[in-house]
C-alpha cells in the first residue's frame, strides 16, 4: 500500500512536468547524434575519397554496413529500453561514438575508416539514436507527444544548420582529420552529464503520470466479474497495450507502416549522403553547398515543433501523408533546376519534409502501438527500416559511377516518396490485444 506522502505528492499536479527535462536531454542527444549521420559524412566524402583513394560507388558501401550494424543492434536494443530505461545506454552510445570519431581522425587507409565507422561509431550511434530517447519521450508524453517529440528534434535542425557550416570552415582551418577530432569530443559533453542526471525510464517512477496529468484509476483487467463499462474502458486504452513481437508481425498494420517508412528511408539514406556531392558537382562551391544543406537544416528547425502540433490536432496519417508530398516537389524541384534561387526553394520544400518524416514516423508507430512495448515494436521495426535503407547509398553511388550523374536515382526517390504518401493513409490503428482477445471470445 503507498504511503500518505507518495500518494499526495502523486495528486499533485507540479507547475513543471518533470517529462520536459527529458525533452531537454532529447534535444542534445538528437545534436550529438548527428555527428555520425550520413548527411555529416557526405561532407567529408571528397576529401576522405581523394585520400584514401576510393571511388564514390565503393564508399558508399560504408552506409550498408553501418545500417546492418544499426539493424542488428535495435531489435535487441529495443526490449531493453521497455525494461531498463534509456539512461545508461544513451551514456555508452555516446562514449562509443566520441571514441569512434577521434579514431576516425587517425585512420591511414580505407579499410581502417570502415573498421572504425561500422563498430565504434555506429554502434554508438544505433545506442545514441532516435530509437532510445524517442521512446523515452513518448513514455512521458501522450496527449503532448506530438509536441514533445518535435521539440527534441529541434536538436537535429539545430545541428543540421551548424556542422556543415562549421566542418567546411574547419576543413579550411585545421582538415578533415582534426574535424572528426573535435566532433568526437563535443558530442560526450553535450549527452553525458544530462543523461546520468535527468533520464528516468516513465513517469510512474517518480510517482507522476505521462503529460503532468493527475493519476488515475487503474485500468482493470478483464475477467469473468468485469462489466461492460469496465471492458470498454480496457479495450479502449489502447496506448497502454502490451505487444509482443509475434503479435506484431501478424498485423496488416505493422507491415504497412514498414513499407511506407522503409521505401523513403532508402532515397534518405542515398541523398544524405550523395547530396554535398551533388551541388558542387553541378558548380557551386563547398561553402554555397554546405548553404544548402543548412536550408534543410534551417527548415527542420523552423518546422519539427509545427508538425508535432499538427499530429497532435489532426489526423496523423493525413498529416504524414502531406509531409511525403511536401519532400517529394521539394526533391523535383531542386534536381531539376539550376538558378539557385529554384534550388534554395527546392531544399527549404524537401527539408521541410523531412522534418515531418523524422517526427511523424515517431509519432505514428508510438500512437498506433502506446508506451509499454514501444521500444520493442518500434526496435522490430526498425531492423526492416535499415534493411530498407542499407541500400540507399549505394544504390546512389553506383548508379552515379555508371550514367555520370544523380539525375536517374533522384527521379525514383521522388517516385517513392508520392508511394509512401499513399500508402501511409492505409495504415490503420490496431485494436490492442485485450480487445483482440475480446472480439475473439465473444
């Protein structure tokens, strides 16, 4: 039986949710993450190919070996959190990728940097990334998820819009190597002493509910004495359905949203690295290219907050579905244009995409599966994602190595792009297992 003081201090509803202290770290992690993005390696993709002597094609095979590593690491990765918490493994993401990076700045050879990028960085990384503090997040959130979820991924615009300006003024000052050098110290003290101090696993922890609301009765389970009002309310309060990963394999749903995310997630994969390349292989300069990509930059940071709020408001799979033809007539209008004020409209449209596709996809697999086995289904899915992705960049570089240009493999991403936002309105929210069950006994 709690104690008067533990149930008082539940009642009580603080000035200051707790939950937003999370939302706090989420923003830094999402900016220590960012250091091992695809889109910050392609800035350095020249430089590292001239040096180390391989082609673009070869390269970008670095991003399918990466992905596999990811791919391996989340489904494991993803039970965990639903029972430990992610406070611990944000910490050692972190170091291992700040390790990673400071080797990075040391390799002699090709084969060294992939060592390198595809154990200690990745690995730090898959721990870093959006998985553990999106789920986290949405353990503290529900009605605000929406919200609260776009406010970390401020994090990412924020590093976005800084690292290419910073890396290609750094390359000028100090070269490649010593960039990675500097990156793999910044990131363990953005994430480090935040993680240990503020990351819990849920609010019930401290005796809170998700959103500051004040606590509830609990939800009954369903028995022979449960009455209908009773039952009604169990099958209803789905965000607290427990999944297992078989049971998720069997819905249609689970699958619909693989494909919607895993088809886009092979042309983001490809563009984000490729997309430095690009813009100065059509003539513009290093500095103007790494202006282009702090467009994109710019544009999440002006729009993750908005999309939160929208997927809060409104229907989520029609908001996604605008946010996939958003990035789409972005992506054509800026391959197919060379005035450059086209091609800043064509980034400001894709990014502004983008931005909705980094929340949204969040939101949508937490709001159709709820907090107590997120990280288990979302890890689950998350192995088909990469498996998606791995081919991206290379699927990018060797078609650039072959017809001499990114024209052909911008044209598919855009067609994959017009797909997922069909397909995203297909996607319907599964009854949870109690109400499965339910339905099957009556």
């Amino acid at each position: 039986m709690p104690s008067a003081t533990n149930t008082t201090a539940a009642s009580q509803s603080p000035r200051f949710f707790y939950g937003w202290y999370i939302v706090a770290v989420g923003i830094l992690v999402n900016i220590a993450g960012t250091f091992a993005f695809s889109s910050t390696l392609s800035i350095f993709l020249k430089p590292i190919t001239e040096e180390l002597g391989v082609t673009r094609g070869a390269f970008s095979l670095i991003r399918t070996f990466e992905i596999g590593v990811a791919a391996f690491i989340v489904p494991m990765l993803g039970s965990w959190i639903d029972r430990h918490g992610g406070r611990g493994v944000l910490v050692l993401g972190v170091l291992m990728e700040g390790a990673g990076l400071l080797l990075s700045s040391l390799v002699q050879s090709f084969w060294q940097f992939v060592v390198v990028r595809c154990t200690l960085v990745i690995a730090g990384e898959a721990l870093l990334g959006s998985l553990v503090i999106n789920v986290t997040i949405a353990q503290w959130f529900v009605r605000k998820r929406g919200r609260a979820i776009g406010i970390a991924n401020l994090g990412t615009g924020i590093a976005k819009l800084s690292i290419p300006i910073a890396a290609a003024s750094l390359f000028v000052l100090v070269g490649w190597r010593y960039t990675w050098a500097i990156f793999g110290i910044i990131a363990p003290l953005l994430v480090v002493a935040p993680a240990l101090i503020f990351v819990r696993r849920q609010p019930e922890d401290l005796g809170l509910r998700p959103d500051g609301d004040p606590p509830t009765a609990a939800i009954p389970k369903l028995g022979e004495s449960t009455t209908d009002d009773q039952r009604k309310q169990a099958e209803n309060n789905s965000d607290n359905a427990v999944w297992t990963r078989a049971q998720a394999l069997r819905l249609p749903t689970f699958w619909v949203l693989v494909v919607t995310f895993g088809i886009a997630s092979v042309g983001i994969a490809g563009l984000n690295l490729h997309l430095f390349s690009y813009v100065t292989d059509i003539g513009y300069t290093p500095i103007v290219a790494a202006s282009f990509m702090s467009t994109i930059a710019i544009t999440q940071l002006g729009s993750s907050l908005v999309w939160g709020m929208l997927a809060d408001k409104f229907d989520i799979k029609k908001v996604s579905s605008v946010q996939f033809l958003i990035q789409a007539v972005g992506l054509i209008v800026l391959f197919t244009s060379r005035q450059i004020h086209f091609t800043y409209l064509g980034f400001f449209l894709y990014g502004t995409g983008l931005a909705g596709s980094f929340v949204l996809r969040e939101l949508i697999w937490a709001n159709f599966f709820g907090r107590n086995s997120l990280g288990t289904v979302r890890g689950l899915s998350m192995l088909f994602s990469h498996l998606f992705a791995a081919s991206g960049a290379p699927f990018f570089g060797f078609l650039h190595d072959r017809t001499g240009s990114y024209q052909l493999s911008f044209t598919i991403f855009a067609c994959a792009l017009f797909t997922s936002a069909f397909l995203v309105l297909l996607a319907k929210r599964p009854p949870s297992p109690i109400a499965r069950l339910s339905a099957n006994n009556k």
